[in-house]
C-alpha cells in the first residue's frame, strides 16, 4: 500500500467538479502552529503525526510516497488526519477512484487516471485536525493511545521512594532524574521520556507526556492532558495544552486550553485566560477564513506560533492567537490577534526588525547546542516578505 499526503486535494486537481461541494483540508486552518513545520509534524499526544502512521503503518507494510507521479491507485490522505488502525483497515479496502469522506470532509482518495471519482462515507470515527483547537481537544486521547501503541508490558522502574505513586499506568525512561513528585495516573497514562528531570514538588497527573530532556520546575502543577516537547522547561499551572520542543514557560502563571509552538518563552508571571466571564463560547482568529470564528467551546486558551517570547506578567486573554516570531512586551491584556513578526510594547504594535530577531534566533539555537539552518531562514524570510 502506497500513500502520499496532501494538505489540498484541489490543489493537486483530483476531485473533480461532480464532488466540489465537499471540503477539503487547507494548511491555514492551522496558521499559526504550521507557518514553518508541515501538519505531519505536530505533536498530538506522545508522537507527531508522522511519527503515528510510520508506527503504525509498519505493520501494514505502506510505503510513503514523497512525490506524485500520476501512479494509478496510488493513495491520498489529508495530512490533518490522525492515524489510527480503524483508518489503515479503510485504507487496505479503498478502491481506485474512490474518495472517503466523514460528514462530507474528505479524507482520502485513491487516484484514478480517468478522472472520475465516487464519493464513500467512511465506516469508522476518524480524529481530525479541522482546527488549531482541536490539538489541545484531542491530546489527552491520544497520549492514552500511543502509550497502549508505544508500551506493551507497563512495568514501574526502581524509583526513589521520595516520590508518590498513584496507579501503575506509567512508563519512565532511562536518564530520568525525579525527586519528592507525585505522579497520578488513575485517570490516564504517564509518559516520562528519556533524560527528564522532575524537581521537587511537582504534581504530575496523567494523561501526561514529557519529551525528552525536558524540565519540570519545583512545585509545578500539571494537572492532566497535556503534552510537553523535547528539552521544554515548564512550571506553574498547565491543564489541558501542548507545549512545544525547546519552549520554555518555565515559572509561576496558568496556561490552559492553550497549544504554544516551538522555540517560544512564556515570561515569569504570564497567565491566560481560557473561560470568558459571560460563560459565551469562544471566537478565535482562522487564518483560513481571514476573521473570528466561534469555536463552539466554552473553554479556549491561546495559541502561539513558533519562536514567540511573551515578557513577564503577560495576560492572555481568552482566545488568543498570536503569530510566530513576534515579541510581546506589555503587561495589560494583548489584543485577541497578534500577527507574525509584531513587537508589542507600550500599547504600540509596530514591525519586529528582521535582522534583529535572526540575530536573536541564531544565539537561542546555539545555547541548545543547535544550529538554525539556512532552510528555516529561508522560509523565514519568505513570511516576512509575504506578511510586511
């Protein structure tokens, strides 16, 4: 079985105009979390998307497919689907020509080279990424999945006897250092990967994942679905949020409901809100629609795109999106959209000066003893240029 992924099937002119009317996935929908990474790259639960069809596609032999080349019944899958066996067994049984819609989004299709294709709903519950929202909806869900997919015999290693242990649903890696925690996993899975260090203090429950080499501060309060990446710092209040590799929001403030990018720092004291006063559902910018849309949730944090840095005592309000690479440095509440490369500071919102913050972003790669490389200048530069 052969797939290729795709973020717009009219882009590549397979649907033809018998099945126009159905929507398709577009990139922007998840603007601003996928500006420089590819969907297939966020994280959702323990792994990224490509991490889950590569685990589990390989007991389905697939093949992944990079380029298209008119391959009659090679099969197309939108890159904002989550993976799951129930959706690889649809796969093996899609016909050629056939597209495989759930409520009349579609998700897949396998090419024909005559044109003309038949519109299936599929037969199994299929997770899908329709908005940035639905990161933090379905990371709890998911970290239980891939710990059943990543870990089939559970078995607590030898860990000091500082610590509190509640339930045996808890995997811990190799390189681990923790000390007087409380980790609860009566109500879901606990992740701990390779070279993390848990600081006195913390409560820990699951479902939690927490990437490798990644920091727990002292007295941190992680209250449950949520995923932290590789080598992130946090501390504070988290509930139900993704805290991207390499971020940091390493001190005292909530975060909640929230999903915030990669290489990003949340300053000491920086709160969000996620729950209006009114107790009124929660419009957020769609960078797909161009304007506000209502999420239909009561409870909708901020979403905060790559290589952001929020100053200290920062209030988020509830429903924030901010764009990447943008420097917020204002201690009243931030306007519900920020766009990419802003520098906010005194009420004012003017232009980030480009050379400025590459300067900045080459020294924060080398103190985690990484490189930026010229690939990711590049698209840099090009949304600069596109967005001032």
């Amino acid at each position: 079985m052969k797939i290729s992924f795709t973020d717009c099937f009219d882009a590549i002119h397979m649907l033809d105009r018998h099945i126009s009317n159905l929507t398709t996935f577009n990139k922007k929908a998840l603007y601003p979390l996928t500006f420089i990474k590819s969907c297939l790259d966020l994280r959702v639960g323990v792994l990224t998307l490509r991490e889950k069809w590569k685990k589990i596609g390989s007991t389905y032999s697939v093949q992944f497919v990079g380029n298209w080349d008119h391959e009659e019944g090679l099969i197309f899958v939108s890159e904002n689907l989550v993976p799951s066996t129930a959706l690889m067994e649809a796969l093996k049984k899609i016909d050629i020509g056939e597209v495989l819609v759930q409520d009349g989004y579609v998700l897949c299709c396998r090419y024909t080279c005559t044109g003309f294709y038949r519109v299936t709903e599929i037969g199994c519950d299929v997770s899908i990424l329709k908005g940035v929202e639905d990161l933090f909806l379905l990371n709890g869900p998911e970290i239980t999945r891939d710990f059943d997919l990543l870990i089939e015999d559970v078995k607590l290693p030898c860990i000091s006897e500082t610590n509190q242990v509640l339930g045996n649903h808890i995997f811990i890696a190799h390189n681990v250092s923790m000390e007087c925690a409380t980790l609860n996993s009566l109500h879901g899975p606990i992740y701990i990967d390779e070279g993390v260090t848990i600081m006195e203090g913390a409560h820990l429950r699951g479902p939690l994942y927490l990437g490798r080499g990644s920091v727990v501060k002292m007295g941190t309060t992680i209250y449950g679905n949520v995923s932290v990446g590789e080598q992130a710092v946090v501390g504070g209040e988290i509930g139900n949020s993704v805290i991207g590799d390499f971020s940091a929001k390493g001190h005292h403030g909530y975060l909640g409901c929230s999903v915030i990018g990669d290489w990003c720092n949340l300053g000491a004291g920086t709160s969000n809100s996620n729950l209006k006063n009114n107790l009124k559902t929660v419009a957020i910018y769609d960078y797909a629609l161009n304007r506000d849309r209502d999420t239909g949730l009561l409870k909708c944090g901020s979403f905060i795109g790559d290589y952001t840095r929020i100053g200290i005592n920062s209030a988020l309000n509830t429903g924030t999106v901010i764009g990447l690479a943008s420097m917020l440095a204002d201690t009243s509440f931030y306007a519900k959209f920020v766009p990419s490369f802003a520098w906010v500071f005194g009420g004012r919102t003017e232009t980030y000066e480009f050379d400025k913050f590459i300067a900045y972003l080459e020294a924060l790669y080398a103190s985690k003893g990484k490189v930026l490389t010229e690939q990711i200048k590049d698209k840099l530069i090009q949304l600069n240029k596109k967005y001032n």
